[in-house]
C-alpha cells in the first residue's frame, strides 16, 4: 500500500544506471533514503537540494530501501532556485543537515521548522545575507540544545563580538546585523563546531567553501 508524504530534499546518491537514493526529511520518516527511477536529465531538477516534494512511497517488505514515485514539486521555489546566493546558501543548509541527521533519526519538530525555514528563505528579497548564521543556530535549538552565550562562546572566542548579536536578537534584526563576507564564514565555522561538539559527530560540509567564494 502505497503512502502520500511531503520531504525535503537533502541528496542524492546514485543506485545503478537508472536510479538514485534520494535523501530526504519527512515528518512521518524522519531522515530516510528513497529509491527513485530517474530517466529525463529534466526529472532530476526535483532532486535539487532543499527542493519540497510530494511523493508517493511504496513499502518493500524485503528491504529497507523503499521507493518512492510520482514525485512533484510541492513549491516552485523561484526566490532561491533564480537567486545566485540563495541557490548557494541552500546547497550549504542540506549539506549541514545531510551530514548532521543520521538516516533514521527522527527529531520532533524538526520537519515543520526546516520547512519553515526554506519557504522563509525563498520569500526574502532583501537583507538575506545572514540567513545561513540564524538558520544553524536555529537548527541546534531544532536538535535540543539551545546555544546560549556561555555554552557557545569556547567555539567562538576570536568572533564573540560578532555572534553576540544574533543570540539576543529575533529574525528580522539578525538580518540587519551588519557583517563582512569573511565574517560570515568564520562564525559559520564556529556554529559548525559547536554542532559537532553536540551531536559527536564530524560535520564536513565540503559547500562551505563555495558559500565562502560567493560571499567574499
């Protein structure tokens, strides 16, 4: 029996000449890899990272890799997929939860929040640039680890200056604080620790330096 869901696309691998797992974020699933016939080089652009789909998935009761079919885009997400820096900014935000969420993990609320997040990120005309800080330390908290200052500040000692404001602040200020390009990527390296330190885990998160490129 086949089931309807709504995921967040982080990735995907290839599985042979046709097919791919897609590596997604649902709330009835979690992080789970779906395996996906792909044919047209055209059907790929729902693959595209942070894209939100609709789906239909198909139990296997012999495996664990399920499928999934009749995949549609739920939103077009023109805002980021036109926008140069909203296109590299969402590369990066899925390769952090890709190698953040283990496949399987289910995180209440997290689902809702990063959809949130995306449609949020889409719709910013302006003042996006700190998007990506306010969206990692929005995510700790989306993981259960609220990041305060003192528990923070050993993972950002040279740029304590510079993070203070975005833990005081809410959304819209924290995309006014001003900030350099090089400022950015230090405090994202900074936040990308912390997570590690968290989660113990390794977050390589090979996008940084394309964010870093684009933003400089």
């Amino acid at each position: 029996m086949t089931e309807s869901i709504e995921a967040i696309v982080l990735g995907y691998t290839k599985f042979g000449e046709n097919s791919v797992v897609v590596h997604t974020l649902s709330e009835e699933y979690g992080r789970r890899g779906f395996l996906v016939r792909v044919g047209k080089k055209a059907g790929m652009a729902l693959l595209l990272p942070m894209n939100i789909l609709e789906m239909d998935i198909v139990p296997n009761p012999k495996s664990t890799l399920w499928s999934a079919r009749n995949l549609t885009a739920r939103d077009p997400l023109n805002g980021i997929r036109n926008n140069l820096y909203k296109n590299t900014m969402s590369l990066f935000l899925s390769e952090v939860l890709l190698r953040t969420v283990k496949d399987g993990q289910m995180e209440d609320g997290l689902f809702p929040w990063c959809l949130r997040s995306i449609l949020t990120l889409d719709g910013l005309e302006t003042d996006f640039s700190n998007f990506h800080i306010r969206f990692l330390l929005e995510f700790a908290d989306a993981l259960g680890f609220r990041p305060t200052f003192e528990d923070i500040a050993p993972f950002a000692e040279k740029h304590l200056k510079q993070l203070k404001p975005f833990l005081g602040t809410g959304f819209s200020e924290s995309m006014l604080i001003p900030l350099r390009g090089e400022e950015r990527n230090a405090l994202c390296e900074d936040i990308l620790r912390y997570l590690e330190y968290h989660t113990e885990s390794a977050i390589r998160v090979q996008s940084l330096a394309v964010l870093r490129e684009v933003f400089s």
